[in-house]
C-alpha cells in the first residue's frame, strides 16, 4: 500500500502497517542526536546485562558476550562508525539490532526487565553527569583566566561604574577578581547538580516498574551512582525537571558573562579605549576599510541569551504535562544537546578572549578623574573627625564650586575583596579544589566502566 513502511524493525512493532509521513515525523531527529547516546546506552547495557545474570535472568555466558559486544558498540561509537536508520528509530533500537545480529538470541535477551523508557532515562543521566564534568572544566578554566587577568592588572586603575556613568576608582584586578568569583560560585553550584542526577533510574521500566526480581541496587553500583532512584513514577516524572535544572544552571553562568562580555564590547570602543582585542580576533567591514568589530564577543553574548532561550523551550515542552511518559518529552533532547555543546564551545572561546584582552592602562587612568574620588575624600575627612554626612555635604559643595582637590594618595580600602585585598591566593586555592572534585569524579566513573567493561575477561 502507497505509504507504508515497514513495521517490523522497531522494538515496539506489532507487524502492522505502519503510515510512512507519520513514521517520519514520530522518529524526528532521533537516529542522528541518539548518536551521541550510543556510549552511554551500552554502558547502561552493559550494567543490565549483568545485573540480570547476577540474579539469575540471564545465563552467565550470554550476558559476557554482551558486555564484550557492548564495549565493541561503544568503541564504534566513540570512532563516529556506528549508525542508525530511520526504520530503528533510536539508538536503543540500533544496540539491540546489532547485538541480535552478532549475537542472535542472546541479544534478544537483553531488553528483558526494561522499557525504552527508563533506557533512555539512564543513557541521558549518564550523557548528563559526562558532560557537566566538562562544562565544569570548562567553567574552571575560564574561572583562570579572569583570575590570571586580574593578577596580571591587580592595580591598574579603571573607573568604576553605576548606571553607566563613572561613580568611584576600580582596577582591573576587582574587574577580572568579579567573574572569577562568580565563576567559582557556579561550581559549587555544580556539585549540587551532580547530587541530584547521581541516582539510577534502570528498573522503573514503563514507570510502574516490573514483575520481576531486579536488583537495582546492583545496577547503579555497577555504573558508580551513589543510589537507586526510588521511586519508579517519579523516574519519569523527573524527565524535563532534570534538564531544566541543568539548563537553569546554564543561564545562571550565562547571566554571569554576559556581564563582562558587555563590559568588553563598550571597553574596546574607541571611546573608551581600555581594552583591545588581537587582530586576529576581530573581523572587518565589507564596506568600511578601517572597520575591525568585535564579532567573537557579540556571538558569545548572543550565545548567553540563546542558552536562556534554550532552557525557555525545554520548560514549554516539559512542564504542564501529567504524571508518567509522554512522546512530547522526545522534544527535550534537541534543545539539551545544543545547549551543553554550545555552552561547552563558547567557555572555551571566551577563556582564549580573556587571555588575548591587552590593557591600555593609560587610558583607564585618565579616565579615573578628580571627581571619583568624592567618596574617598569624604572618608577622609570622617577620619579627621566629621561625621560623615557633614563630610558628604563638605565634598558636595567643594564639587559644585570647583575647588575640590581630592587627596590620591589617602589611605585606600584593605577589607577584604577590596582593591588592596583583591583574595586571589584564596580564590584560586578554592578554584584548584574545584578542580580536584571534578577529576576525583570523572576518574571514578571512569574506574567503574572500566570495571564494568572488564565482566567477560576477569569474572567467572
């Protein structure tokens, strides 16, 4: 019959005809962004495989032959050589296609106890907290480069601003000091994340779970989560809350960013003239021979805008959905894969940005005139024993009548995160220890797929 395809090569298949456009349109644009899954779904897998031997539902020999054959897919994988057809439709599909083709009934095996459901659950989890780790690298390098920014500028004098107009003295040193700071916030923010995806949803199945003696204990022992998620109907449940929270988490970096990615746009304009881009990271004008933009800094502020879009069109998606799976959620993973590989790509360009920013330390001292220092000078009269609404009024009136005379050289700030006591030591031991939390955990999950990969060859 005129548009029909086959219905026989899905996990779901029931040998009905199955319409061709409505088949297009149900599969999306899972068989190419599932391959960014296909690692994770064998390791996951590989994981089931096991626990499903340990408890006596799969004989000892076929589950080894599918872990080893497990570990092949995710080698492919990893190589970029392992495909999906629009007929498979996903990459569970695709794994358990190529396990039955090497393996035959062994590979049919597999499935058993689990639901695309909660596969897909796991595989996005393990996907996830893979890629926070880098985006935690990635956040922590950048981090360094505001840090190394503003231990190589600590004193140079730029002015400060409210409401863009020039209010007290700064320094570069505060300026980079800032989103180091931030930055460092933000990964403390991580390990809360990491916390809240470090249990696993394998066994929830459909979401009621399933009659069968499953040790999901085991299970999330063998890929190094720290529990089981309990609850089976709050397994799907959770999908979208999930990735919003790490989407929100996204934005909150971005909303950090986008702060010095303005400062650097109105920094290297010719009216102020603080900051400089290379050469080689501007572009020019099609028009104008003696234009060179800043483009990098306009897309990366662009790009923190769009990670906000992002998580905006994750919400409209997920939430207002009732309990349990719903085919919506399919939608989620489009906007969660562009999101972390955007945000992983632009962390990376910004740091480089941030190295290459050269300092025009004349110019920003020019630009820190007399009248910056009206507080400071007010301060100083407190010292000489007004109170300080008395100094505030004493400094307005010298301003307005043209003899104020700030004393420079008074005695500056020395509280802490002061410009005198910029904390860079501090910060930075606490940015190494970040640091040393996110390689203690990619190293110990990579320790358990090790192990977890190793079944056939080590275990009787």
């Amino acid at each position: 019959m005129p548009g029909e395809c086959s219905g026989g090569a899905q996990l779901w298949a029931k040998g009905l005809p199955l319409d061709e456009a409505i088949h297009r349109f149900t599969v999306g644009e899972d068989p190419q962004t599932d391959l960014v899954l296909v690692p994770f779904d064998a390791l996951g897998s590989a994981a089931h495989a096991r626990m499903l031997a340990s408890v006596g539902l799969l004989d000892m020999a076929d589950a080894k032959a599918l872990v080893a054959e497990l570990k092949t897919i995710r080698d492919l994988a990893r190589a970029g050589t392992f495909t999906i057809t629009l007929e498979q439709e996903d990459c569970h599909t695709a794994i358990e296609a190529h396990l039955t083709g090497r393996l035959g009934e062994a590979g049919r095996r597999i499935h058993l106890g689990r639901s695309r459901n909660d596969q897909v659950i796991l595989a996005l989890r393990l996907y996830f907290r893979e890629s926070l780790l880098d985006l935690g690298d990635g956040i922590a390098g950048l981090a360094q480069a505001f840090l190394d920014f503003a231990a190589a500028h600590e004193h140079v004098r730029l002015p400060g601003y409210t409401h863009l107009r020039r209010a007290m003295p700064s320094s570069f040193g505060l300026w980079g000091a800032a989103f180091a700071e931030g930055l460092l916030e933000e990964l403390e923010a991580l390990r809360a994340l990491i916390r809240r995806l470090d249990k696993c949803p394998l066994g929830s199945a459909a979401g009621f779970g399933v009659p069968l003696a499953l040790d999901r204990a085991l299970t999330a022992e063998l890929l190094g989560f720290g529990a089981v998620q309990r609850s089976v109907v709050d397994v799907q449940n959770s999908r979208g809350r999930h990735e919003l929270a790490i989407l929100h988490w996204l934005s909150s970096v971005a909303f950090v960013l986008e702060k010095a990615l303005w400062d650097i746009s109105l920094y290297t304009t010719e009216e102020f003239g603080f900051l400089a881009l290379p050469d080689a990271f501007t572009t020019g004008s099609s028009i104008m021979p003696q234009k060179r933009n800043p483009d990098v800094v306009e897309l990366l502020r662009g790009r923190m805008g769009e990670l906000r879009g992002l998580a905006h069109q994750v919400e409209q998606i997920a939430v207002g959905l009732p309990s349990n799976y719903h085919r919506d959620l399919q939608l989620l993973k489009k906007p969660m894969l562009a999101a972390i590989a955007n945000g992983a790509e632009a962390f990376g360009i910004l740091a480089q940005v941030i190295a290459g920013l050269a300092v025009d330390a004349e110019k920003s001292g020019e630009a820190c005139s007399d009248d910056l220092y009206a507080a400071q000078q007010a301060f100083e009269l407190v010292r000489q024993g007004l109170s300080f609404r008395e100094a505030y009024q004493v400094v307005g009136r010298q301003i307005q009548s043209g003899d104020f005379a700030p004393n420079h050289e008074a005695p500056k700030a020395f509280h802490a995160g002061s410009s005198n006591d910029l904390g860079l030591d501090q910060t930075q031991a606490e940015l190494d220890g970040q640091r040393a939390w996110i390689q203690e955990k990619r190293s110990y999950w990579a320790s358990k797929e090790t192990a977890l990969f190793t079944f056939g060859e080590t275990d009787d």
